[in-house]
C-alpha cells in the first residue's frame, strides 16, 4: 500500500460545500483505505495499492463527478513529495522575510517555458512567481486580498488547472505524514 495525499479544488468555495466527512466517505466508497481529511479545503489522505498518479487523479476525478455533480480537479502528491515541496526555496530568504503569504499551488505536470513566461508576466510589486517540478510557488508581500492575483486568473491566463494552499497547512500536513 501507498500512502497519497490528494488535493481537491473547488471544495468549500463558491457554493461547493462539502462536509468533511461525507468527502472521507466518497474516497472509501472508491475503494481506498485508511482515508483522513485535512481541514475542510478538500485535502485527502488515503492508501491504495495502485501506482499511477496520473490514472488515479483521472479515476477521482471522473468519480467525484458522479458523486459530487460537479468537476473538481484532483492533484496527487506521495508524503516524500510533500517534504521536497516544503523544503524547496523558490525565492530568496529576504523575499521570505518580506512577504505576509506564501502559497503553493499544485498542477499537473511541469511548465513549459512559454506558459513559465505567462506567469511571470503576471508578477506585481507585492506578488512574486516562481516553478518547481509541478508546483507553483506564489510569494504576496502585502494582503492577498490587496493582490490582483487569484487561482481563477491563473487558470484563465496560463489555460491550466490549478489549487493553491497556503505553506502553513503543507507543512502541518507535511508533520504528520512525511515520517
């Protein structure tokens, strides 16, 4: 068995709410084992003894759809890639230090430089853009609520799907299932 930590969008935001434990019963009723959820942003831990990442998003995925009634993207993550996430530096350490918010976003697969460009045209004076494998690495120095920048502007500028969670609750999760 192989312990996965997937990551959901579109769960508890715009009018999809969904109880965390109703979710926790989805995943077993798709045959996983010893499923937890993680605060109530749709993030899921479970065991399976199937290997494909890719071929499991896409099983969740078109179950949640059957499930649920509406599409929400799944991103799957192995708690070794969980630590690598939270250890990697995208940005100086005086970029750290001068930010309020520092968010890691989850993707498919790894950016072209084309789309890599896109993005960093997106950047401001309070936010900065930076890739690692199939992360997102998105520093705001100021108030997201003062940022131009959101999930849904990503998706409709680069054309690809995306959920953003905050480093505080990658590193919790990475606490208690990276051992």
């Amino acid at each position: 068995m192989t312990k996965y930590i997937a990551f959901l969008r579109a769960i508890n935001v715009g009018g999809h709410n969904v109880k965390m434990e109703y979710l926790k019963s989805l995943f077993e009723q798709m045959g996983f084992r010893n499923v937890e959820t993680f605060i109530a942003s749709g993030n899921v831990i479970f065991d399976t003894s199937k290997r494909d990442k890719l071929k499991l998003e896409d099983e969740i995925e078109k179950s949640l759809i059957k499930l649920l009634g509406y599409e929400s993207a799944v991103f799957i993550r192995t708690p070794g890639e969980i630590a690598e996430i939270t250890e990697y530096k995208a940005f100086t350490q005086k970029m750290y230090e001068q930010a309020t918010a520092n968010n890691i976003g989850f993707i498919k697969k790894p950016m072209s430089k084309e789309l890599f460009n896109t993005l960093k045209a997106l950047e401001t004076d309070i936010d900065d853009f930076n890739t690692h494998k199939t992360e997102v690495y998105w520093l705001c120095r100021t108030s997201q609520s003062n940022s131009t920048f959101s999930g849904n502007l990503f998706e409709r500028k680069l054309r690809i799907q995306v959920t953003f969670r905050g480093i505080k609750t990658i590193q919790k999760l990475c606490s208690k299932y990276c051992r």
